[in-house]
C-alpha cells in the first residue's frame, strides 16, 4: 500500500518525459560505429543512441523534436569525416 502511494506521488510529481520522439538512423561501417558512439554522446547529449544492430552498421537515435535540427546538424558535420554515414529520419 505505501510503495502504491509513493509511486502515485513521483508520477504527479515528476511528469514522464517527452511522448513524442524523432527516430533518426544511422548507416555507417561496422568498424566506425564505436567512434562515431562516442562522438555522439560526448556532443551535449542532443540524442540517444542506441547499438542494438550495431553488428549491421545500424545506429537508432532518439531525439526530442526540440533537438531535432541541432541533432540533423551534427550529423551533417559528421559527414564530411564518415563519408559513408546515411541518414533516415522517422517522426513518431
């Protein structure tokens, strides 16, 4: 019974985040994608990264639709040192 009360009070008292979300892939070479991780996630945290088919080049980036254009604008700058990089972007 306490831990329902607890539990009901962090919901009203800290809303979930962001429902909506930007899915952007990314295609890049296998061996790339520990650096371009890296890069990433050390640039202000504009996104989410997720490894899941790293194994297939295959990077998902999860991105508040706030952050959206920052995000598109790091990864075009990314592209002149990973010419190989392809960019999908999926609204959600």
């Amino acid at each position: 019974m306490a831990f329902e009360k607890a539990l009901e009070l962090l919901h009203k008292k800290f809303k979930p985040p962001y429902r909506d979300c930007v899915i952007i892939r990314v295609k890049i070479n296998v061996e790339n994608i520990g650096l371009f991780d890296s890069i990433v996630e050390n640039s202000g945290r504009c996104c989410l990264p997720s490894t899941e088919k790293a194994n297939h080049g295959e990077i998902n980036l999860f991105v508040t639709p706030h952050l959206k254009e920052e995000t598109l604008k790091l990864l075009n700058f990314l592209k002149s040192v990973f010419p190989e990089l392809e960019i999908y972007v999926e609204e959600r």
